[in-house]
C-alpha cells in the first residue's frame, strides 16, 4: 500500500476531512463509538465514500492478495482464459467486461464461494494454485468481516438495531465476491490525450450494499461529487469503502451511492486493486427502511428483488443489451 503525504485522523476522535476536495478519512480502531458512527453517517451523507483506517485487516492478507494478484495476471493469457467466466458460472477470469455499454480497459478475476448450485469457484492450474488459493480466501473471509461490522454501523445510523441489515448476509447464502483488477499499461504510442485515452472503468454505482477496495500506489479510482471528479488518494494502510444501491434504497436516498470510475492517470504504469463487494442472498427484497419514511420524505422505490436486479445488471457486463438496469428504474 502506498505512502502519502495527507494526515490521517486522530484516532481518539474519529474525525473526518472536512475539505470539500477530499474524500473522508476515518479511522475506526473503535468502529461502534458514537465518534466513529458519527463520522461514517456524515461520510455516507456528503460522500457516499470514505477511507478508513484501523480496519483489523492484517498487513499479511492484504500483501499477499497483491503477490497473488500480480503472479496471477503475469501468466500468458492462453493460460488465464483457462478459467474464463461465463453466463453460466460468473466465477474466474475476464477480459471483455462492459460497464454501462462501453468496453473497460482492465482483465479480472472474480472468486464467490459455491452456492450449491454447480456454479464453484475457479482456480488457477498449476504451482500458482497452492499460494492463489488460501490468499484469496483469506481476503475474502476478512472483507466479509469488516463489511458486516460497518453494515452493522450503518443500521444503527438508519434507525434499526445492528444485525437487522445483515439477514440477509448469512453464510452460504449471500452473492458477496471478491475481484481482482489489473489495468494494463496503455499503448504509450497511442496513449493521447487524457480525455482521449480509455476508462479503466466507467463511471458507475455498485449495485449491492456496500464495497470494501484495497488498491496499490497507483492512482485512478475518482468518485464524482457535486457535478467534479475527486481523486481517490492511494494511502498507507488504508482501505476504501463505498455504499452501493441497496443501501441507498435502505435509506431513502439519506445516503447516495455515489458514481465513480477509474481513469487512466498514467499510461506507462500498471495498476492493481482488489474490490470486494458485499450482496445479499438472491432470495432477499429491499425496499426504504420504514424508518426512514415519513409523511415528508415518502418511499422513493418499490420493493426491488435482488435475483432479478443482479442478473439484469450481470447480463449488461457481458454484452450491450441496451440501457442497463439501475435502481431509478424502480423508483415510484
């Protein structure tokens, strides 16, 4: 993880950046405090992102999915499209993904644990296989941690008791998966201007609940804020947290999933990064938090059932099948 130079927060009082061109950080070595619930309620508020430090998640799990990362797409692409997705099992490597129609300039690979539906996990073939593995579960099982801790956060900033959020996270039952990101170096050649070169992705909200990123020094992930693009800074130690569409209709739009995008800053370099993004089972529905609804501020969506909104959007990362799904489209 990368060194900067921007101050991280006084842990004893959970603060955040309150300068409009920074995105919050917060650290949450006391996550359940009223200091620490206070700042992420504002972050999500104003924001919709925010880092966070103190996190738990040891320095050896967050080094070793990056070596796994780097060894994995080093590998000769014959042996990468081994383990090429596909509509029928979302899980293993890709290098065409669409995002709102238009093509990404970045290869993935994407672990979800097996649901019981024949649809298991992909793996790298070979040596690379017995150091691959256990880095990628043990992110996985530390982000599904720390996401349900700040679910839990957010519950009680909406008005509902901590778990009320989470029923639908249970194990073996939810969507959540982990993906790794490598954006190549773009043709130094052809790289042009930089409003010219390609998106690493466009810009987007997440459709689940919330996503937790880990990425290295290289910078290019922005978050759009009152109508301007925001450089997510790389920091030390530090992990980026978002809020995704489910969230947003949980509280009735107090808190906006916010679109970001990842940029090409610098053509010759490549970059990594490694989201992990927490969805509920398929048999879950969401619709605003009764406590968030008043005679003022009315439900803006009906009830949205994930297994339908999930594989209109999957549908969309494959192929151009037209304007892809977001949650306006469910609002009354």
């Amino acid at each position: 993880m990368a060194a900067s130079t921007q101050e991280c927060v006084n842990p004893a009082r959970a603060a955040i950046k309150t300068m409009s061109d920074f995105v919050p950080v917060i650290h949450i070595g006391q996550l359940e405090s009223v200091a620490s619930r206070a700042a992420i309620d504002r972050a999500c508020r104003e924001w919709g992102f925010f880092q966070v430090t103190g996190h738990g998640i040891a320095p050896a799990v967050i080094d070793d999915i990056f070596a796994a990362s780097h060894a994995f797409f080093a590998q000769p692409a014959a042996d990468k499209r081994r383990i090429l997705r596909d509509a029928d099992n979302p899980w293993g490597y890709f290098d065409k993904e669409l995002t709102k129609n238009r093509l990404d300039w970045k290869e993935i690979f994407d672990y979800g644990p097996d649901g019981g539906d024949g649809r298991g996990p992909r793996w790298p073939h070979g040596p690379l296989r017995r150091r691959f593995e256990p880095a990628v579960r043990a992110c996985y099982a530390a982000c599904t941690a720390l996401s349900l801790r700040l679910l839990d956060v957010m519950a009680s900033n909406l008005g509902v008791s901590p778990g009320a959020l989470a029923r639908g996270f249970d194990d073996g039952a939810h969507t959540s998966f982990q993906r790794l990101n490598f954006y190549p170096p773009y043709p130094f050649d052809h790289a042009g201007a930089a409003d010219q070169r390609p998106l690493g992705v466009g810009e987007h909200t997440d459709s689940g609940a919330l996503t937790i990123l880990m990425q290295d020094d290289q910078p290019g992930l922005e978050v759009q804020r009152d109508g301007r693009w925001h450089l997510v800074e790389p920091l030390a130690d530090a992990l980026v947290v978002n809020i995704g569409d489910i969230v947003q209709v949980w509280s009735n739009d107090r808190y906006k999933a916010a679109l970001h995008r990842v940029v090409t800053k610098n053509p010759a370099r490549e970059r990594y990064s490694i989201p992990f993004f927490l969805n509920p089972s398929y048999e879950t529905h969401y619709e605003p938090l009764p406590s968030m609804v008043t005679a003022q501020q009315p439900a803006a969506y009906r009830r949205i059932s994930w297994r339908e909104f999930r594989g209109l959007r999957a549908a969309g990362d494959y192929a151009d099948i037209g304007e892809e799904v977001q949650i306006h489209h469910y609002r009354r």
